[in-house]
C-alpha cells in the first residue's frame, strides 16, 4: 500500500511588519500638550498667542508653528533620581521663549509635569520611580556676576580674581518645575535645618553612590572615567586609558585619544600593589567636592585626608560616604582653630575619611605640622582636582608626597591644556618638580635623594575643541642617598 507522499513546500511566511520607532518622551510629551482638547482648561491656540507677542512668526499656521517648537525642543536628559536634568541650551531657541512667557503658570507647568511623566514611563527609568524635578543644566560659571559700569583692564583683573567662583555654586542652573529648596547667597553658612530643608539628589557610578543638593552644588558626570581609572590604578592590568604616556601627542585630536604605547603602559607595572599593602596608605585631596575622587582612594581601602570650601559639598560628602558604609569625620569652623591637626587625627582615630572644611591652603600647612611633631603620612596619593587648573596646590601636593623619608607616591594634577601643548606643559611640570626636589635634596644635606618623573598624561574629556582636561601623573620616590636597592632612581 502506497502513502500519498506529503507536500514539504510551505508558502513563505509574510515579512514581519517594521517595529515602530517609538516616539522621543520629551517630543511625546510636548506634541501631546499642543494638541489638548478644547475642552481642557489649559488648552491653547499657538497661532492666537503668537499674535500677541511682538516677535510673531510669520506666514506659520499652527501645524507649522508646532514642527518648529518640536525641532527647536530637547531630545536628551540625564535622570538623577528623581530630578531629570535636561542639557544646556533647552528650551531657549526661538520660538520656545517667546511662546513660554506669553502663557500662565498653570499651563507651562502641565507641559513640565508631562515631560516628567513621559520620562518616567518610556525613558528607561525603573519601575516605580516618580520624577519629581525638572531642571536645564546650564553649566558653572567660573566667575561670579560681573558688577556693571566702566573699568579699566587692571580693575576687571582684580574683580575676576576676586570674584572667581571657588565654591563651584551652579548659579547658572535653571529650575523649571518642582521645589528644589531654598534660595539661599552661595556665601551663606548653611544650618543643619537647611540642610534638611534642601533637595538631595543621588546617583551611582562605578559602584558607588554620590549624593549632592544640585541647587547649591555641582556634579560632574564625565568625571566617572578618571575615577575608574583610580580604582584600577593598582591592579597588574589595568584597561586602556584615553592617554599619552610616553612621546609627544598628536597634534590630531583623534591620535591623541590612541591608547597608550606598549613601551608606555610597560613603564607603569611599578603602580601594581597588593590591597592589603594600600590599607596602610593615605590619600589627601585638595579638591574633594562631594567625594568625586575620595570615594575612589576610600574604596582601594586607604585613608584619605580631604579639604573642602564649599559646605554643600561637604555634607553631600558625608552624606556619600555614609551612604557607602565608610566611616567620616567633618573638622569646621572654631575646632579647626582651637585643636591641632594632631589632636583632630587622634580624635578622627580609625575614621577612614576625614574632612576639613577649610581651604586647601592649609593642606600644606596641616602636613608639616605633622611633620614637625614627628608624625608623618604614608602618603600614596595626592589629588588636585580642580579646573581649569590646580598649580595653586602644586606646591603643597608635592610636599605632602615627598616628606615621609623613603618610599614613593604619586601627584594627580588636573588642568585644561590644548591639545598641541600637552607635551611642553608635560615638560614645564618636569621642570618644576626637578627644581623642588634639588632644593629638598639641598636642604638635607646631601643624605636624601628625590626623583620626580610626569610618567602619564590622562586625557579625560574635552572642554573645547582640542581642549583636553588632563591629568598629569607625577611619580615621586625619595631614598637616602646611602640606599643602594633603586628604590630611588628615576622611573623609566
């Protein structure tokens, strides 16, 4: 008996339709308040409210007008829970102020609480997670409001001086919807109810948890690669870096972010330490903000001595490191009078972070204080972190790595360079640290040697085009003169 044979042809499946992109939240959230219904109570016509303001679009119909607002809107954001911090520039193109400033409080509100809740729902936020602010971050103004009228050049040097921005206040961030706290004058001494009082904001980088009030402080988000870097610093291998180790960088920008030579990274195997060795290290940072890079040093397990100006700063600090499980200690205002830096260090016993809120000029000053009651720091590290340079610190960073006899450590100097002029500032650093080491060796009467060597430059991120923020490593080694193990020749 013969079986009719079954036919294995199959009728080809049709194409799957095309996924539909899906629409941007922001452009969502604004087409959808354009189009309200009649009915709504903040409903508007956009040709009507134009027709009132002095700048009318011409010849544009509402459709029109409505492609315009939507090219000339944000497409990004960055959330910080539960802020979404929308980039510099938004909503300040024409015709956006002209349109928002001709309509009430009620209705530009409702289009910030539907950006929020269109992030909130399709911008890859956790289930969950209400956004409640909404903000344009406008960058840090390096100086403070210049004052008016005429001045002459040597005037308006002095006030630029003067009137620089140390504390870092974003001044220039632009609160669009949600309560973010008091208004206070960025000089003010904050209490512990402003504190409270105040909007705190977190985030998570590598691990570890930063907390900061972005009305009053700033948060730098490109800085998460250098502070990877640290953390990988004295691991046997670590990832390669945007760098220029060994040789003169490209004057291309694109060269100059090559990955450092074979030759170069070869140079570094002298960082490679044990964990348990950096546990008896300490780290100072002369710039520690809200703990960008202390929290970097505290992770590798050592100790870390930190100055800060800003109280803002300081307290999103503590906050950070509590939040990390990393014990802390805050040195302020009469106590940094009335105790000595070795009364302060005995009290902040076992205290793995100690802060002194204070200017980093008394850095130096703290370190040979120290010094000179015969207590000195294993110092492995020293931070200065602060642009567009930190040469004011230079000083004190040196000798807060080279006082402690024997032994080696390393200067982490931040500074905006061009890109053509990474090497001869690599060369000027040289120089510097050449001429300090010679005047130490003087001092000690020919019994100690040091050697200083700019062995990596670390191109972090651009500020400009081919302006690098970089991070010149100084690695510093001191031995007697008598010491014949190499621990003090010149690295290679």
């Amino acid at each position: 008996m013969t079986h009719p044979r079954k036919d294995t042809h199959r009728s080809p499946k049709p194409p799957k339709k095309p996924k539909q992109k899906k629409q941007n939240p922001i452009t969502a959230a604004i087409a959808s308040w354009l189009h309200q219904d009649e009915s709504s109570h903040t409903h508007f016509s956009l040709t009507s409210v134009f027709a009132k303001t002095s700048s009318t679009p011409e010849n544009l119909n509402d459709e029109q007008l409505t492609t315009l607002l939507l090219e000339k809107a944000p497409k990004r954001w960055v959330v910080y829970e539960p802020m979404v911090l929308l980039p510099s520039g938004s909503f300040s193109s024409y015709p956006w102020p002209q349109l928002l400033g001709s309509l009430s409080h009620e209705v530009v509100s409702f289009l910030w609480s539907r950006i929020l809740a269109n992030i909130a729902q399709d911008g890859g936020v956790p289930a969950g997670v209400q956004l409640t602010r909404l903000a344009v971050n406008e960058g840090i103004p390096l100086h403070v409001a210049d004052a008016e009228g005429s001045q002459s050049a040597e005037e308006k040097r002095q006030q630029e001086e003067e009137g620089e921005n140390l504390l870092r206040s974003p001044s220039g961030l632009k609160m669009l919807h949600g309560d973010f706290g008091p208004a206070l004058p960025p000089t003010a001494l904050p209490t512990a109810q402003d504190f409270d009082k105040a909007f705190w904001v977190s985030t998570k980088q590598n691990g570890i948890t930063q907390i900061w009030a972005p009305r009053y402080t700033m948060f730098s988000r490109g800085n998460v690669k250098e502070k990877a870097r640290l953390l990988d610093f004295h691991k046997a291998s670590p990832p390669a870096t945007t760098s220029a180790t060994t040789g003169a960088v490209s004057t291309n920008a694109a060269a100059a972010a090559a990955a450092a030579t074979v030759a170069g990274e070869k140079s570094l195997s002298k960082r490679v330490r044990p964990p348990t060795a950096l546990k008896r290290k300490y780290a100072l940072d002369l710039y520690a903000g809200i703990g960008y890079f202390v929290f970097s040093y505290a992770k590798l397990g050592m100790r870390v001595l930190c100055w800060e100006i800003n109280p803002w700063s300081v307290e999103g600090l503590r906050r950070g490191a509590v939040a990390n499980k990393w014990t802390v200690k805050v040195f302020q205002g009469e106590e940094l009078k009335k105790k000595t830096t070795a009364q302060m260090l005995q009290e902040a016993e076992g205290v793995q972070i100690v802060v002194f809120l204070e200017g980093n000029e008394s850095a130096g000053q703290r370190v040979r204080e120290l010094r000179a009651e015969g207590r000195e720091l294993d110092v492995l590290h020293v931070n200065g972190g602060f642009l567009p340079t930190s040469e004011k610190s230079w000083r004190d960073s040196w000798e807060g790595a080279v006082g402690k006899g024997v032994g080696d450590g390393w200067l982490h100097l931040h500074e905006n360079v061009h890109v053509k002029d990474v090497e001869s500032r690599r060369a000027e650093i040289q120089g510097i640290m050449d001429r300090w080491n010679q005047e130490l060796d003087a001092q000690s009467g020919g019994t100690a040697e040091t050697r200083a060597v700019v062995e990596h430059v670390e191109l972090v991120k651009t500020f400009a085009p081919d302006v690098w923020h970089c991070v010149f490593d100084v690695y510093i080694t001191r031995c007697s003169s008598t010491d014949s193990s190499g621990g003090g020749s010149r690295p290679t």
